[in-house]
C-alpha cells in the first residue's frame, strides 16, 4: 500500500508542479504497483506536450515491470513518442 500511495503522491505533484514549468518525473520500482492493469497517463501526454519526450519514454519503459497485459501498447506508444508523435491513449487517460 506504502508503494501505492507514494506512486500516487508523486503523479499527482507532477500534474500540480507542471503549469509552474516544473517538471516530476514519476519514478515507477519493480512491483510498485502490483495488481495495476494499466497506468494513468494523462502526466505523461501533459509531458509530451511540454516537450518532455524522453521523460515520457523512460516512464514507459518502467511500466513494464507492473504492466503485464499491456497488449503492445507500450511499444506503440515508446515508437510514437520517440518519433515525435502523441499516442492516442484511449481510457488510459482516465484511470
């Protein structure tokens, strides 16, 4: 639960400190969240629209620990961001 709630605090300092110009990355340890079927990524599209790309990828990359039922997902999204593209994320944005 520690590792939930700690997920959770650092998402949400990064959708505050983001129209400051401040940039929280949200660090994600192996089985932080384990039991998460899918990720809230609306920080991470904010992130992309800040230019933040690399940020984004590396939080992509970290996801993979926790989501196992990505369905491809994240590799789509990783060659999007990284070729200068906005992935569409669906409901991803809502959870």
């Amino acid at each position: 639960m520690k590792r939930i709630l700690t997920h959770l605090a650092a998402f949400i300092a990064g959708i505050i400190a983001l129209p400051l110009g401040i940039f929280i990355t949200v660090k994600v340890a192996p089985n932080a969240l384990p039991g998460l079927f899918s990720p809230n990524v609306s920080l991470a599209k904010d992130l992309i629209e800040k230019g933040e790309r690399d940020t984004v990828v590396e939080y992509f990359e970290a996801c993979r620990k926790f989501w196992r039922m990505d369905r491809g997902r994240l590799d789509d999204w990783i060659a999007l961001v990284k070729g200068g593209e906005t992935p569409y994320f669906g409901g991803n944005l809502r959870y």
